[in-house]
C-alpha cells in the first residue's frame, strides 16, 4: 500500500478531457451514445437520474411515472437498438379524470360527457362564448401569433376553453401540479402539453361522443420488466462503461479555467462540457466568477418539489387506468398511476402497485395519509383501507420547473453566458424546462453534435 502523500507535497496535475458530460440520466446517456470520445461523470452510484427504478419488498417502483413515448424515428432506432425491441411492450393509453365522485375520459376538455349536468353545461357553455371571443380576435387569421396570445396561464386557459373548463378542471388541477396558482404560471409552457380541442369536438365529448387517443402520449413503450431504469442501464452498457464514472459528484467549476473539481478533490480540465445538473445548481458551481448579472437572473429561477407515495397493494386494483388525473382541491393528490395496470411484473403475483403524487405540500404525511387511502377508496382504487401493505414516501427536490414571468428571460441569459464559456447545459433539468424522456434524449444527440463541432 503506497504512503499517503506529505501535506506539502504538490497538486497531482489536473486530467484533461477535450469532451467532458456531467450527469448519466438519459440526457447525459444520449450525449455520450452520440460523442464517443466524451467522458461521462455522474455523482450518483447508479445511472438514469430520475428515470430509475427501486425494489420495495418485491415491488418495483419508478420515480412516479415514466412512460417512455418515441416520435423521433432515428431516436425510437437507438432505444429499440440498445435495449432490443423484445424489451418493451407497446401500450395503448388508458387515462382518465376523476372528479365530482365520476370518472371521464382523458383530455377532460373534450370528455365532459357523464359529470353533474351543470358542471357539463358551464364546460359546454364557457366553451361557446370562448369560441366567440376568439373568433372576434382572430378576425380571419387562422391563430393568433404567440405576441398576441395572453401571457399568463389562468388568461390563456380562459381564451381557448373558457371559464367552465378553466374553473372545472384546468385552473385548479395545475395549481395542484405546480405548487402556485396559474395566474403565476405562463402559457408559454403548454402548447405541446395542453391537448386543444376544436368547439365541435368539446361539444361532441359532451355529448358522448368520446375523444379517445388525443395527446402526444396516447401510447407509450413501457419494459416487460426492470421498470424505467433498465432503459438507463442498457443505454449506458451500448455507451460503454469503460468512460463512465459514478459517484464522481462536481463540486466547483471553474470556466475560465475550463476546469471541474470533483467531491475527492480531483481537478479535471476540458475543452468543452456538456452539463445536465440543474441549471441553479450549474451556476451556483461557478461561483464568484459567474457574472453578477448571471446569478441575479439565477436567484430568479424557480421549482416546485414534489412528495409522492410507492404504495404496495394486496389483491387487484379496482380500476384500469395507468394514470388518473385528480383536479378538486378537497383531494390531497393530483395524480395517480399503477405501474402494475401497464406491466403486471412491476408487482408480485397476486397484488398491485400504485404511485400517488401529493398536492398537499405543507402537513406531515401522518395527516395526509389517511385521506389518500380514503380518496383511493372512493375512487374505485382500493375496495378498503385493508388492501394497503405499505405506503412508502419519496420526495423530488426541485421537480417541476416553474413557467413564471420572469422564466424565460432568466433562462435565456443563464444559457448565454454558458454558452460564451464552453458550456452547454442540456435535459429537463439543465435547459429547465418541462419535457418529456424523448426530449432529454433529443437533447443529449444535440449536445452531442456540439461536442462534436468543436474546432
């Protein structure tokens, strides 16, 4: 065993890398499948970053729902190349919206048919008169240029659906989600995320004439089994795990220098880097030499954290749904999901597994507990309480980037000052956006072209 160096001794020089990726969740992973000369760091001791997987007394559960939608067709090659197309199963959506005690069919907007008859005639009505008031705005045009559409989300909401749908649905189920009421949130967000139904279609849901298959995520790729994390997995070993570094976490930057630190100690020099940490965290690891502009526009920056339950479940689920959406404020959850429904092997034989994401972000689970498993009930879930082996608690830090007014400006001066000094910070979390698994891989092959076009 070699002695251990004198405190005097001198530095180890710093390790050069002429391409450098920090973070392996997919975004990383997708950077280093495109860059085959980058090395990878990642400071957890396993790769994927929130698209992972755990084992809780035989269940396995993924960080909430992670269902994995491939539009790109040389992207949708990759993943089926690196994992085998014998991975996955092709599942058609099933996703519903529960509220006033009944379910109704996903995107709510165009599904009011079977709630309260004046809950459908608000939805129906507010619709109309929205659909009027556009037109009056459009004046011929067939959409408005983005400069002219409402800038706050509760504004946007009300023009395209209208007041019914707004209130019903819309304004009370994304407060929930994002932790803030939607007259703080931008519409900028949601063109992609918000399914918008044309009048004729909102009045034929009404009616019953169901909508089914609307959204980008009408199907989706899920593991026969693994969960989310064995996509990560199988992307790392085609990347290769000879350049892949893990519990390497990144505790000072240096660009000037072009220089990392690492947690040990180790000092790691590049050429350029590719960053998927959170774009905060990124800034506050520059430091002092982050301009003070920079760091003003950084403090702007806000995210929302989310609490949410793996709960083991005796015997069968009493509804089909992958995931169901819960607006009414009287629920402490937003969303719940069963990875069990989409693949039965996510749970032992004879029982089911559910996820449920919590609103309610202020009492301790101990209080909020009991009304998730009494909304469960209600909900058709869970024939009783008794069903419930174990609810276990997670928590995101910093989960849901927040679409405010001051969002897109901040954003847009923190990516240019990294890209002045050999920076390009990627993925959900590095762009800070709100984005899809697709969109991080989409991200890592453009970070990876930018590695690549290096002089």
């Amino acid at each position: 065993m070699p002695p251990p160096p004198r405190a005097d001794a001198p530095a180890a020089p710093a390790a050069h890398h002429s391409q450098l990726i920090v973070g392996a969740g997919l975004a990383g992973l997708s950077a280093a499948l495109h860059a085959p000369e980058a090395q990878l760091l990642e400071a957890a001791g396993h790769v994927g970053g929130k698209a992972r997987s755990e084992v809780l007394g035989g269940f396995t559960f993924d960080v909430t729902g992670h269902w994995l939608h491939l539009r790109d067709p040389e992207m949708r090659a990759l993943v089926l190349r690196c994992c085998g197309e014998e991975h996955f199963e092709r599942v058609e959506r099933k996703s519903r919206v529960w509220s006033h005690g009944v379910y109704t069919q996903y995107p709510f907007q165009s599904n009011t048919h079977g709630l309260p008859p004046e809950v459908v005639r608000d939805c129906v009505m507010g619709a109309i008169r929205a659909h009027e008031r556009l037109t009056g705005l459009l004046a011929g045009r067939a959409a408005l240029p983005p400069e002219e559409e409402p800038a706050r989300f509760d504004e946007w909401v009300r023009l395209y659906f209208g007041d019914g749908i707004a209130e019903r649905f819309m304004l009370p189920y994304n407060a929930k989600l994002w932790g803030v009421g939607a007259h703080e949130l931008s519409g900028r967000w949601c063109q992609r995320f918000v399914p918008r139904p044309r009048l004729d279609e909102i009045v034929a849901g009404a009616v019953g004439c169901h909508q089914g298959g609307v959204g980008y995520n009408a199907t989706f790729l899920y593991p026969k089994r693994g969960g989310i994390q064995s996509v990560a997995e199988r992307l790392a070993d085609a990347a290769g795990r000879a350049r892949l570094r893990l519990g390497a976490p990144v505790v000072a930057l240096s660009p000037r220098q072009r220089a990392l630190t690492l947690a040990g100690g180790e000092r790691l020099t590049y050429d350029r880097l590719v960053s998927t940490t959170h774009l905060t965290r990124l800034i506050d690891l520059c430091g002092d030499e982050a301009p003070a502009p920079v760091r003003a526009a950084r403090a702007l920056l806000r995210a929302t954290d989310v609490t949410y339950l793996n709960v083991g479940v005796r015997g069968a689920l009493g509804q089909p749904d992958h995931w169901v959406y819960v607006p009414e404020e009287r629920w402490p959850m937003y969303r719940v999901g069963s990875f069990s429904n989409a693949m039965p092997s996510m749970a032992p034989p004879g029982c089911s597994s559910l996820y449920v994401e919590l609103s309610d972000r202020a009492r301790p689970l101990s209080a909020v507990l009991p009304e998730v498993v009494e909304g469960l009930v209600a909900m058709g879930m869970l024939a009783s309480a008794e069903q419930v082996l174990f609810a276990e608690p997670r928590h995101i830090p910093e989960a849901y980037v927040i679409y405010d007014e001051h969002h897109a400006a901040a954003r847009a001066a923190l990516h240019a000052w990294l890209d002045e000094v050999g920076v390009r910070s990627v993925g959900r979390y590095g762009d800070w956006n709100y984005s899809s698994m697709e969109d991080a891989l989409l991200d890592g092959r453009a970070a990876a072209a930018w590695l690549r076009a290096a002089p």
